[in-house]
C-alpha cells in the first residue's frame, strides 16, 4: 500500500499554468507573439509567410518544449496549445489557420500527434475552415513502436513528430507546394518510429502522480500521458534497457515495428521525458549509439536533449528515422525555432573520438625509480600508511557521514590500494623530491574529489623542498611547504575544522629539525602526539572551510575525518620508521 501526494509544481496557480508558461516563452523570444484571446503562439514575421505552407501543430501542453518551442523561420509558423494534457479547442485551431490563411500562406498544414482528442479537435477545424474556401491538409504523426499486435486507434504519436516539423518547416521556407510537402512528409512517416521507458512518473499541475512504480521497477513502452505501456521490469542497467528497446523496436514480430538492418542510414533522437538528468541522458545516448553500431547501422545525426516531453516524468525515448540525403539537408537547414537543437550536421563515426597523443606527462629525468638513498625504508613507510588507512575506513566513512557524503575512508582507501599497487613494482622511487612528485600524481589519478586534489598539490609542492637534500631538517621544510600550499589553494586555515587541524600543530612541532637541531624521531615523536590531539580538538570547532561549512556546527559532534587520517598518516611513518631494520629483527 502506498500514499499518494500531490506533487509540488513552482506554479503561480494551477488555472493560470499553461497562460504562465506561453506568456514566459513569448516574453524571451522576440520571434513570437500570442494570438489575442487564444493560446495560439505564432511567428512575429507573418509578413514572411506570404507565398509559403503556413505549418501549424499542438496538443496538450505538459511536453514542452513541443510544440511552442519548435515557432520559428525554418520549423512552425505557429502553434496551439490545450490545457495540460488536452487537446487545444477547436476554435483556436480554427483562428490559427483563419490569420496564417490572412497572411498569404499559400495554404496550410497541420501536424497532428495519434491521439482521439487531436485527431478530433484539428479535424473538427480543419473542415469549418475548408468550409470557408481555406486551403487546409493533416498529416497524422503515429511512430509509436511499443505494440506487438495492432490497435484500432493506431500507434501513438511521440517525439518523431518534432523531426517531422523540422522538415517540414524547411520545405515551407524553400517555397514547397502544400500537396509536394506532404508526399514527401507520409514517405518519411513511413520509416520513423519511437519506443520510450520511463522510471517515474509525472504528476498533473495540482493532481497526484498518474502512475506508482516500485522503486526497483521501470515500465517500457508508455505513453507522454502516463499512458500504460507494454510491460514492467525490474532495474536494469542503461546498456541492457536500450538494447531491450531497440530489439523491440526493430523485431519483425512485432506489427508496429521499424525495420533496421545493416548499412541503412538513420538519425537518432534521445529524448528526455522531462525527469531524467544530463548525465543520465549522455549514458543513454552512448549506450544507443554503441548498441545502434554493433547493427552496423550508419548514424546519421544524433539529437540529444529535451525535444517532447511528459512533466517531470523520469524516463527517456529514443526515436529512429531513415533518411536520405534530401532529408538531411532538411534536418541541417536553419530555424530560429529556440526548442530545435544547434546539433552538428555531419555523420556520427566512432573514429577519432579520443586524441591519439603521445604521453603529456613530463619526462623523468632525475633519479630513476628503484634507486635513491633509502628506497627500502620508503616502501617501509608507504606500506604502513596504505595498512593504516585501509583500517580505518570504515571509521573515517563513519565521521565523514556526520557532515559530507560519507566517501572519506573510501576516498583514502583508493589511495591507499594505489600506493599498494605501487609497491608490487619497482617504481618506487628512494629520493624524496622523486617519491613526493610519485605520490602527488597518485593521489591526483587515483585518489579523487577534494581531497585528491589537496594531497597532490601539497605534495607537489612539498617535493620543490626536496630537491637537492633529503635530510630531516629538509623534510620538515617540505611540510611546511605543503601546507602553505594547502591554505593558498584550500582556502583554509588553523582551527577551521580540516586536515590543518592535525598537520599545523605537527608542522610546527617539526620545526626543531631545522638547522639539524633535535632528535628527528623524537621531535617526530611529539608532532604525532600534536597531530592526534589536533584532529581530536576539531570535535568542538566550528567547520569555516569545505561543504560541511554550509551546515549548523550544532549537527557536529565528532573530530573531522581529514584531520583524523592526516594524524593516522604520521603515526604511520613514526611507526615504520621506529621498525628496526629487516636485518636486525632476525
């Protein structure tokens, strides 16, 4: 048993929400205007459309940015909108035909979607302004691919209807009589044909949800309505359900099939429904593109983005047409139609997709990897560090989930398993200038996120201290370095609840060594004990740096975890470096 909500919409008013959104798209494209007393938006050049087929489409509003958007030189000379979800009336069907008729048009067209409303409502206006000696035609988009068997009231009409618009628009403006245009639009309904799947549903402006879906359900052939589809499944990946759709789309058992065999010349649309996001959309795209090429299929043109809609319904549709090269020069032509997309006209190939460059890593010409003066006491070192923060990663997930993501330990550990990597070679280098370079590029490729970025620019930083001498006064003036580096790029500083908190006191320990005063494990000694209680004092600071600084301080009650694997990361080399040689322990 589930409850249904409504869904909050950013609306002034559910009455006034189609008026609202014309109104908004009309204010921000000079090249459209409202037809007085209906929701008719139509080109503001009409002067323009003398001599030419005036092109007229519409329906229910909810898929923006069809069909209002596609209003423009090139595309629709206008476009009537019902409410959402419903077919516009008759009668502003009619007054849009009646002032395209007005403006010279040498007759007009009306693009209607496969839908009873639609069908009815642009017929009912089509024969009341023939009836007036108006030259009128309709052509019926139905490129729904979804049903097996055939349905007396046709396959559906989808988001083919906007590449159908696009080329119609072009032959208009390339002065194309009224009965050529429509030849040639039937032929290429003929070879179109869309499926769409979605993941959740759309809600109605002031209504609950169409549909319910599971949460580890998605439904595959549905209507932009909500309409039922063909079936429902449990989650699959992207790869899996596009190649599920386009086999169902291409099977020949299926009666409203499309067929597609090798060497056939397509264009491909990936529609979003409204509720998927850009990076799902490009997965979906790369997955139909691979899919669409294992079929040895030639791809045209792909059109990516938000073309016909269902409100904020999670789901995406993929749409094939077969073209020739007249097609193609329509589909390429202008329009200032602000909904068609500014694609690239040339074919899609999967050659040359990545830049075949050689290495753009500088050359290492100082000490080789495998040699320096204490190669084996830095592969010492670098194992206790990756043992230690493996151990702790469940831990520092745990502290992390206070105020971020939760990923610290995980991010630490993917360190941790490179540096683990690095010890089964030979790569690792025993001078100190080389290791610190070594490790900023790991923590940079492998380690991730912000703090990725922070440990390789301080360690890159600090290796600059290291060139000439490695002694122990040398590191502690590498630290220091490293952290100011941290502060300059980090933005952070002392006591604002970060990694400083554990590296500035330890820092500042450190610097007895230099001018080789001090005992080097002793003061290293001291400057852990600075550093755990550093990280453990970040329990009652307020966070002033990073993403959890956006959060009430009174949510924090526990240390910061950068601060807490930066200590652990000195303790580790105080331990390793405490370790008698191999020799000795025997």
């Amino acid at each position: 048993m589930f409850l249904l909500q409504r869904s909050k919409k950013l609306i002034n008013s559910v009455h006034n929400c189609v008026d609202d959104a014309l109104d908004g798209l009309v204010a921000c494209n000079v090249g459209m205007e409202l037809l007085q007393g209906h929701r008719v938006v139509i080109r503001s050049d009409l002067k323009n459309i003398k001599g030419k087929v005036a092109l007229l489409c519409g329906g229910g509003s909810g898929h923006e940015p069809a069909q209002a958007g596609y209003v423009g030189v090139g595309m629709l000379s206008g476009a009537v909108a019902g409410d959402v979800f419903t077919s516009p009336p008759p009668a502003s069907i009619s007054a849009a035909i009646r002032i395209m008729d007005r403006a010279g048009a040498a007759g007009v067209l009306l693009i209607v979607t496969n839908y009873t409303g639609d069908r009815l409502n642009f017929g009912l206006a089509l024969e009341e302004t023939k009836a007036e000696g108006i030259t009128v035609e309709m052509i019926i988009v139905a490129d729904d691919c979804a049903f097996t068997t055939y349905k007396k009231a046709g396959r559906r009409g989808l988001c083919g209807t906007v590449l159908i618009s696009k080329m119609a628009g072009a032959m208009s403006e390339m002065k194309k009589p009224l009965d050529e245009i429509v030849e040639k639009l039937n032929i290429a309904l003929s070879k179109l044909g869309t499926m769409g799947i979605c993941l959740s549903p759309c809600s109605i402006p002031g209504s609950e949800p169409t549909f319910h879906l599971e949460a580890d359900e998605l439904e595959l052939g549905l209507g932009i309505h909500g309409e039922a589809g063909i079936e429902r499944i449990n989650m699959i990946s992207a790869d899996e359900v596009i190649q599920k759709i386009i086999d169902h789309m291409t099977n020949p058992s299926n009666e409203s099939h499309l067929s597609v065999k090798a060497g056939d010349h397509i264009v491909l649309v990936v529609n979003n429904l409204g509720g998927l996001s850009c990076l799902e959309l490009s997965i979906v795209a790369k997955s139909a593109v691979k899919y669409l090429e294992t079929k040895q299929v030639i791809i045209e043109r792909v059109y990516i983005g938000s073309f016909m809609t269902s409100l904020e319904m999670g789901g995406t549709s993929l749409t094939l047409m077969h073209v020739d090269n007249e097609q193609l020069k329509l589909l390429d032509s202008y329009t200032s139609a602000p909904g068609w997309p500014n694609a690239g006209k040339h074919r899609l190939t999967r050659k040359c997709k990545t830049l075949n460059a050689p290495s753009l890593e500088p050359e290492n010409i100082n000490t080789p990897p495998g040699s320096g003066p204490f190669t084996d006491k830095m592969r010492s070192i670098l194992d206790m560090i990756s043992t230690s923060l493996l151990q702790k990663e469940e831990l520092l997930n745990e502290l992390d989930g206070e105020a971020g993501n939760g990923d610290c330990g995980s991010t630490h550990a993917k360190a941790a398993q490179a540096i683990k990597n690095l010890l089964t070679s030979d790569a690792v280098p025993g001078n100190g200038h080389q290791l610190l370079l070594c490790l900023g590029k790991l923590t940079r490729d492998h380690m991730g996120g912000t703090s990725g970025a922070l440990y390789s620019i301080a360690l890159m930083t600090a290796a600059q201290s290291l060139k000439d001498n490695n002694n122990a006064s040398d590191w502690a003036v590498a630290l220091t370095s490293g952290i100011e580096a941290l502060k300059r790029y980090g933005g952070a500083e002392l006591g604002d609840k970060t990694m400083l908190d554990s590296l500035c006191p330890a820092e500042c320990e450190l610097r007895k060594l230099t001018g080789g005063n001090g005992n080097a494990l002793q003061v290293l000694a001291e400057a852990v004990q600075k550093a755990e209680a550093g990280a453990e004092a970040t329990k009652d600071m307020i966070t002033k740096a990073g993403r959890a600084s956006y959060i009430s301080s009174a949510q924090f009650t526990r240390p910061d975890p950068g601060a807490v694997a930066c200590a652990a990361i000195l303790k580790a080399i105080l331990t390793a470096l405490e370790q008698p040689p191999p020799e000795e322990q025997e």
